[in-house]
C-alpha cells in the first residue's frame, strides 16, 4: 500500500496546497463545462470533431485533482 504524500508536509504548506487545489478544481471544472456546451453546439452544427473530444480528454485530468484534493483534505482533517 502506497504511503500518503501529504503526511510528510507541514500544517502550514497543507493549507495553502489546498486552498490552491480547490481553485484549481474548480477553475478546471468550469473549463470542462465550456467544453461540453461548446462541444456540443458544434456537434449539432458541423457533426463529430475533435472539439467534441476535448472535455472526455481533461475529464480524468480534473478526476485526479478532486481525488488528490479528497486526501489533501482526510489528512488535514486527521490532523485537527
């Protein structure tokens, strides 16, 4: 089993990863929305493009920040 990374940082330097995590969710989540509402409007108007692929490409990019993020958060949490 795999040792988490984050039990080896400071307090401190957890807090403001997280804070800066959470931007970054949410700022990606928001990108990946656009791409699915444009994406799908081209689709309508031009057909299958790669423009329809975009948002199924950086899905599994934002699934790896929210996961890292959850942990981000068990550790600080086990840490009061």
């Amino acid at each position: 089993m795999r040792q988490n990374p984050f039990s080896e940082l400071p307090t401190e330097e957890l807090v403001k990863k997280e804070k800066g995590m959470k931007i970054a969710i949410i700022v990606l989540g928001v990108c990946v929305g656009l791409m699915l509402i444009s994406g799908g409007y081209l689709y309508s108007q031009k057909g299958f493009t790669f423009s329809t692929l975009m948002p199924i490409l950086f899905l599994p990019l934002w699934y790896l920040n929210y996961y890292n993020w959850k942990k981000l958060k068990e550790e600080l949490a086990k840490r009061g």
